[in-house]
C-alpha cells in the first residue's frame, strides 16, 4: 500500500513544480501535502520515511522505543496545508533527533554516534530510495526551527551519487559514488526561513542515479534537548540555465588582416566541456567553423577578405549547448598598402575638427566619411585636392575613438582618430 501512495504522490508532486522546475528533475512529495493513509503513529509523509518505518537490529524492546512516532503532519505550513514536523525527545539512553529522510532510516546502535546508525538509500525498495538523474545548482527549502537552547544548530543534508546503497554518514566504501552535496547546519530560524544550499559537484562519480536527503533536529548524533523542532516545507531543486556571453559587444571595423579587438566568452551556470568561436555572413544563422578551430576562452578578429561578419562563441555545458550573442565585424579593404597616392595624405583630428591635408594629392571625386565604432555615419564631405581640407563635427559629438574612410577615384585610405 506504501508503495502505491508513494508512486501517486510523486506524480502529484512533480506535477507541481512542472513551473518551476521546468522539466527537471524534482524530488517526490516536496511540499508534503501529501501523506500515508491512516490515523495511527506508522502515518509519514508520503516519498518519506522516519523512525517508524526503520530498519532496526537492536531487538524488539528496544526497537519498539527507539520506532516512536517523530515526525507528524502540521497545518503550519508555509504554503499549501501541510507541512512535515519533526522533532527530538528524549529516548532514555540518548537523546533521539527528529530525523526525516527520502532513504531508510537504519538503528544499528543505542549509541546515538554509533557508525552503525545512519540513513541510506535501499536501491532494492522504492520505499526507501529516491531515483535521480539531475545536475540541481542548488537546493532550496522553508523551515522553521525551534530549538530549546537557542544556540543549538539543525541540519539537512543532501547528497546525489551514482547507483549505490549510499550512506549518511558516510563511509569509506561510500565516499567514491558521490556526485555532488549541499550541506546546511542552521540555527534558529525564528518563524518560517528560505534556505538555499548549493550543490558542490567535488565528488568522485560522475552519473547521478539517486539522491539521499536528510533532515535533523540537531547537527550532532543525540545533541540538543528533547521537544527541539523543525517544520519542513517547500523542497524544490533549482536549475539555472547555463550561458555564454561574448563581450566587448560594440561592433568592430578593422581592414582586411589586421587584428581586431580581442573578444572574451563569459560562461556560468554550468561546467564547460568544449567550445568553438564561430562566425556567419548572416546574422542569427548559418555559424561555420574558423580554420584553424579557434576553442580558446578568448578569439581575437582577424579576416582575410572585406565583407561584414557576426562572431559567436558555442559552449557545451556537458552537453547543453549555448551559442553566445554576435559580435559585427566590419572587414574593410585597405587598398592604401598599395596605392601609393592614398600614403601622402595625411588625416588627424583635434577638438572635434578632422584636417585632411591633399596638398601633394590630385584625387577625383574624394570624399570622407566619418563613422563612430558601432558603423555609424556621423558626417561626411567632399575633399577639395591640392589643399587642406577641415570638416567641424556635431557639437554632440563625444569624446572617443572614430573610423574615418576617404573614397576618390583609385584611392581608398581608412583609419582611426581620437578625441
């Protein structure tokens, strides 16, 4: 019947978080609205299991007081109805910690530190196991502690491994199938409390298949003092999307081979695999490849022939890829390097007034157009040849770097000024 009850309410709890979760995986149950039928002290949380439902070797005596009912459902919840209480009290030979789990609880030792007292995930019962394949970036979780000294410190943990019989505490032999932990010793919450934890993926395995969650009245095995309580509600699993960004993002207009500004890829929410910066004549489609790949964290622009370019950097996150925004790049033909008229014209800026000096130069038709960094025309005119010519830009202007083209029959000259 427990089996049933668990397997409905996961699906009703999943259900739940489809909005927020976003398809990721969840953890059965998280609000705790739902519960084992019945009325009698052998009634959980659904998905969850405490003392009553442990699996004890320590005789039928004393298992019989150390199975007492510490854990009921409670109308102070943060949302919903229900939230899960559990709380400590005292078992004559230790103090016995409200303890709440996903896994089995499993009472080895009267002892309350005894290694043969622990939680762990039975992979052979549903009931007592929690499937998951999920990367979360965090937990996130609504309590209420309460303890009777008020300095005294609950605890949750959580811990992703791959497909063992994990335990907590660990062990030796469980050491090597973690995958990830979040871990929180809090204290006095003083009424109901956000806690986020994240997860920190240092373990030795790799491939999640289960999750071990634990709740306590106390941080320490038998600490704090009978009547301590924590209210749980609102579990969920946070999921942040992985990025890449590209930056600077000002469109950047540079001649044929000549270096551009060096573009940095950002990524976050995520753990990089691979990469490749990549570039389009179209933007927002049609990304190919640089020859040689370019798989660094940085890419500076460098094209061989005129034409306009959008830049991009493609990251796998572990296989989520992300393709970053585009950087422009407008290539220009630099027919100075060979035209030896464009050379003995001279162009500098001062005070928002450019002088182009043709005083050696006979060019027809000359123009000049002055751009700002992003490709924008900010003005333009006609050159008049064998004298020095000025042009007066906006009042407007601001201060910083420009391009400026000179266009006449046979000659092109490109080139920055500053002011």
């Amino acid at each position: 019947m427990k089996k049933m009850i668990k397997n409905v309410g996961l699906a009703i709890s999943l259900g739940l978080f489809s909005l927020t979760g976003f398809g990721q995986t969840q953890v059965g149950n998280a609000g705790f609205e739902n519960w084992d039928s019945g009325t009698g002290d052998g009634v959980e949380p659904t998905n969850w299991n405490s003392f009553m439902s442990a699996n004890c070797t320590l005789g039928g005596l004393i298992c019989g007081q150390a199975q007492k009912k510490q854990v009921e459902k409670s109308t102070d919840a943060h949302s919903g109805t229900y939230s899960a209480r559990i709380w400590s009290r005292d078992a004559t030979f230790a103090i016995a910690n409200g303890n709440l789990t996903v896994g089995q609880v499993n009472m080895g030792s009267t002892t309350a530190a005894n290694a043969n007292n622990y939680n762990f995930s039975k992979r052979s019962d549903a009931n007592f196991s929690e499937a998951f394949t999920g990367k979360p970036d965090s937990l996130v979780v609504w309590i209420k502690y309460t303890p009777v000294t008020a300095t005294d410190q609950a605890r949750i943990s959580a811990t992703i491994h791959d497909d063992y019989d994990y335990r907590d505490p660990e062990d030796a032999n469980a050491t090597p199938h973690v995958v990830a932990k979040a871990e929180l010793d809090y204290g006095k919450t003083n009424g109901w409390k956000r806690l986020s934890i994240p997860f920190i993926y240092s373990g030795q395995a790799t491939t999640p298949a289960y999750i071990l969650i634990t709740f306590t009245t106390n941080k320490t095995p038998g600490g704090g003092k009978a009547n301590d309580e924590v209210l749980i509600d609102d579990l969920e699993m946070i999921y942040n999307v992985p990025t890449v960004a590209i930056a600077p993002t000002a469109v950047q207009n540079i001649l044929e081979g000549q270096n551009g500004t060096q573009l940095t890829a950002t990524e976050t929410n995520g753990t990089v695999t691979s990469r490749e910066w990549k570039y389009s004549t179209t933007s927002g489609s049609g990304y190919v490849s640089f020859a040689p790949t370019q798989t660094g964290a940085t890419y500076t622009p460098n094209f061989a022939t005129q034409g306009t370019y959008y830049v991009v950097c493609v990251s796998d996150f572990g296989g989520a890829i992300k393709t970053s925004n585009e950087v422009k790049i407008n290539v220009t033909k630099d027919v100075s390097v060979y035209n030896a008229v464009a050379s003995n014209i001279a162009v500098f800026g001062f005070d928002k007034v450019v002088t182009i000096d043709l005083t050696n130069v006979d060019v027809e038709n000359a123009t000049i157009s002055i751009l700002d960094m992003a490709g924008k025309k900010i003005a333009t005119s006609a050159l008049t040849s064998k004298s020095v010519n000025t042009i007066n830009l906006p009042s407007t202007t601001a201060n910083g770097v420009y391009m400026y083209q000179i266009e006449g029959k046979g000659v092109i000259k490109t080139g920055k000024l500053a002011f």
